[in-house]
C-alpha cells in the first residue's frame, strides 16, 4: 500500500482536512467523499484529501453570512477586517486547531493585531475554499 492509498480514520481526516470529525462524518453520509465501513468504522482514502481542496463551493453556504467582524487598527488602504481563531472557527467548519494549522501552511492570510496577537485576516472570506466552509 503506497502512502496515497493509505486508508485514514474519520479522526485522522478530519485533522489532516482541518476539520471536525462531525464535518468529516457529514461529508461520508452526503458522499461528498467516499470511505468503506469497516467493523463499524470508516475508513477513507488519503486521496480523498484532494477532493475537497478542489471541491467548488457548496451554494448553499453562499447565502450565509458570516458574523460581523472586528477591525483591527486600520493601516492606510489596508483590510482592516480580522477574526480571532476562535471568532473565524466559529463561522466555518474548522476547528480553532484547524485553522492554526491552515494558517501555519499558508492558505489563510494572517495579521497581527497591536497586541501580537495572531489573527485571521477578513479577505479570506473571498476565497472559494473558505466560501464552501462558512457555517
């Protein structure tokens, strides 16, 4: 078995995805992704992480709007739009670990508020791969 048809628990793809396992489990019962039950548990194809970064954005996430946001201290012509980890998990599927990971590997952009603190950057709302995710 090659490391791309490694097999992974709802729990391992959910923190591989960056989001919850519920998402994960919701995903399996809409055949957004594919698995086999096994003993009474899913098991899923390391490929299907592919699908999702590559999956369009679910129209019905569309009409949700996100909650409003904080702005940071302005910066001339600047997006002063930002969310706490916390405030961004909350609007989307992500988990707060989630979203540290996406912005540890570079798909959200971040900010730094005054008081260091690390913060999500408004302007990610745009971004189709985020669309899909808003609750």
């Amino acid at each position: 078995m090659t490391k791309s048809d490694a097999l992974l628990t709802t729990r391992e793809f959910a923190q591989k995805a960056g989001v919850s396992a519920g998402t994960v489990s919701k995903w399996l019962r809409q055949g957004t992704i594919n698995g086999e039950k096994t003993s009474g548990k899913w098991l899923i194809s390391a490929t299907e992480l592919s699908k999702i970064a590559q999956r369009p954005e679910n129209p019905s996430s569309a009409s949700k709007q996100a909650p409003q946001p904080h702005a940071g201290s302005p910066k001339a012509g600047a997006e002063s739009t930002s969310y706490s980890i916390q405030e961004f998990s909350d609007m989307t599927y992500l988990t707060p670990w989630g979203v540290q990971q996406w912005l540890k590997d570079g798909r959200l952009k971040k900010t730094v508020d005054a008081g260091g603190q690390l913060r999500v950057d408004g302007s990610n709302l745009d971004n189709p791969n985020i669309k899909r995710l808003l609750r």
